[in-house]
C-alpha cells in the first residue's frame, strides 16, 4: 500500500477495492494484512492513516531496537463503512 500514499489517484480505483474486500470478510484478502483485529467477523468500519517514515539514528537502533521511526501525518482514508466502500 506503500504506493498508494505516492500516487492517491492511480491507486484509488484499488485501493477502494481492497476496503470493500475488507469489509465484506474475503479471508484471501485479510491473509495479506498482518493480523485481523476483528477476530472471525468482517470489520463494520476501516480506515487508512497515512505516516511519514524515516530512518532511526544509530543512538535510537541501539537504544530501541527499531530501524524505523514514523510519525502520523493524517488520515488517507476516513472511517468507512461496507455501505460508503462500495460506491
């Protein structure tokens, strides 16, 4: 999904797919995600926040363990239902 935040008007058309997917439970497309917070039911609302991502320092590798820090810049999708998905 990394390209949709590159580009928001090629990946729409896919990436609005994908959240209907999501919404309607297609397990192959929820096997792509890390994990299903939703347990065995289909989600009732998802939502995509866009992050800027940088490199940590060699302090902050050695300290936390982490090779990427991020920060929120807002929301690339708002909440949206199986309702609003499929239009």
């Amino acid at each position: 999904m990394w390209f949709a935040a590159l580009s928001p008007g090629y990946a729409e058309p896919c990436f609005r797919v994908l959240l209907q997917r999501l919404l309607e439970g297609d397990r192959h497309v929820a096997r792509l995600l890390a994990g299903n917070p939703s347990s065995d039911e289909p989600p009732r609302f998802v939502r995509a926040r866009l992050y800027r991502y940088r490199f940590t320092s060699r302090r902050e590798l050695r300290v936390t363990g982490d090779w990427w820090s991020r920060s929120l810049v807002g929301e690339f999708e708002p909440p949206v239902s199986l309702r609003r998905a499929a239009r």
